[in-house]
C-alpha cells in the first residue's frame, strides 16, 4: 500500500517540512525521530500514542442546548436498588431529560443528543459532602462524547440512536432507539413561556447541572475493579428561556436479541413504578462543561 504525501512547493523551498516539523516535532516528519514518550501537562485519550491536548483547567466546553426534562416520584426501595451504597438517596425521584446539542466548541460546531436518568444523592465522604444528581445511565448518539465522559469523568454513557425533537408547537415528542427497536418516547405539550419572577425561579432551578459519576474500570482476566471512584461534574445550564407544560415517557421493554447489551437496564427503568408525576420543562439556552474541574470525590 503507497500513502501519498501533498510534495512541498519548489518555490516555498522548504518551508512545507519545516511547517510540519513545528507542528510535529518527534513524528514522523521530523529529521530527529524519537520513541513516543507521554507529556506530563497533556491530556490524552486511547489511542494515547498518537498525541493528546494541553491541560487547561480554564478551558470550557459550550453548546446551544435544548433541554426537555420529565421529572417523577418513584418507590425509594426500587431505585435504591441502583443506587451505591456509597451514595445515599436524598429524595424517590427520577429525572429523564432529553438534551439536543449544536454548536459544540470541542466539536468543531458539530452537534448530537443525549438521554439522561438520574436520581438525587449525597456522597459524605470523610473529605467531601455533595448533593448532586447521580447518572443512572446516559445515551448518546456519538462516539466522542461517550469516549471522553466515560473514561474522564466517570459518567456512565452507552450508545443509542436519538431523534431530534419533533416539534409542532405546542407539541414536542422524540423517541430513543436501538438497531431499529425503540424503547423510550417522550413526548411534552408546553405552556406560555415563563417571565419574570417565574422565570428567574426556573432559571437558579434549572442553571447548575453538576453531575456524580461512578468511574468503574474492571480488573483485566479477573472479576473486581481497577478503579472505582465517585466523580463530581461540574457544569450548567445558561438559560434564556423555560416553558412548563405536561410530559410523559413510555419505556418499551427488549429482548436480548433486540438489545443485547442494555436489555437489562432499560427493564429495570421501565419497572419503576412512578407513583406521581413532579414536572416537566422544556429549558433552552447554552450548557456549560467544566470538565477541567472535575474531581475525585473522597
């Protein structure tokens, strides 16, 4: 197999391969090749061979995010059954909330979608005390979110495919689906928009969004963990406008043949039995990521 390479312009001499030299000075267009050798200041991600970013804790990931969430009161005992023992569960409640997200930064301007779950904890460590919500299960509909939320900060993301919200107004609805199978419909009819004092409310209950994850990384040829930390992620929400409005969700149970790997978990979602509905919003403005921030909880 020849790889072509773009020849340097005979009238810029040989100022192509000094580019490339200053873009890349250990690889392979550099006169002095070395072994790769991993930088102390720099972050990386597998394959970590092929070189990563400069750490910078002041470094912010941005996007326009539309944010549908439905919000219910389920049975303490069932969903503590998910919930560490590490952790204690504040309150019998289980958030699923739809974000659509476009014009990342750390994208390039690309765009995808997520479904979260969650419920509100405590960890009291013998450092820290936090109350945030915990990531029950996270799907997204790209790759790259899921690599850097699951191995930097612990968040648990699998893959699914996740519709666009469809939106005839008053009338919102999406769907969340594997191979063909669906196995989750939201749907929300909105409100007026709020304003004023009702928006100001909406706006402190809506803008900090830090998150707990647990960060399991399993032994090798062996049961047991590697690692096992409880991670806080801090990020929020901007939020320019909030409509309140009446949601639903319906959960569609699969088979292992239909999904072999999170049948399991999309089972134990569905058999929470919601005991009353708390609320839905449909919250648009800009997510903020601090993952520089992030930190290991103790």
């Amino acid at each position: 197999m020849r790889t072509a390479r773009t020849p340097t312009d005979p009238a810029a001499g040989c100022q192509g391969e000094e580019k490339w030299q200053t873009l890349y000075p250990s690889g392979r267009y550099s006169r002095a090749i070395t072994m790769f050798r991993l930088d102390r200041d720099t972050t990386y991600l597998m394959p970590a061979h092929f070189g990563g970013d400069p750490f910078d804790p002041s470094y912010q990931a941005r996007q326009k995010a539309r944010m549908l969430t439905v919000t219910f009161e389920t049975d303490r005992a069932e969903l503590e059954r998910y919930i560490p023992e590490e952790l204690e569960l504040r309150a019998p409640e289980v958030q699923v909330a739809l974000s659509q997200l476009t014009e990342i930064n750390w994208l390039a301007g690309g765009h995808y979608n997520l479904v979260s779950v969650s419920a509100p904890v405590r960890f009291a460590g013998d450092v820290d005390r936090v109350d945030a919500p915990y990531a029950l299960v996270v799907w997204e509909n790209r790759t790259a979110p899921i690599l850097t939320g699951r191995e930097q900060t612990g968040v648990p993301k699998i893959f699914a495919d996740i519709e666009d919200l469809h939106v005839h107004r008053p009338h919102y609805a999406t769907s969340v689906s594997y191979e063909g199978n669906t196995f989750l419909t939201m749907t929300f009819e909105a409100g007026d928009p709020l304003a004023g004092a009702d928006l100001d409310r909406a706006k402190a209950a809506f803008g900090p969004l830090d998150t707990i994850g647990w960060r399991y990384i399993p032994k090798v040829g062996a049961p047991g963990a590697d690692l096992s930390q409880f991670i806080l992620f801090p990020q929020a929400m901007e939020v320019d406008r909030v409509y309140p409005g009446t949601g639903t969700l319906t959960w569609t149970e699969l088979s292992p043949m239909q999904n072999p790997r999170q049948h399991h978990i999309i089972r134990a979602l569905a058999s929470l039995p919601v005991k009353r509905m708390i609320g839905s919003m449909l919250a648009e403005g800009e997510v903020v990521l601090r993952g520089a921030e992030a930190r290991i909880l103790r």
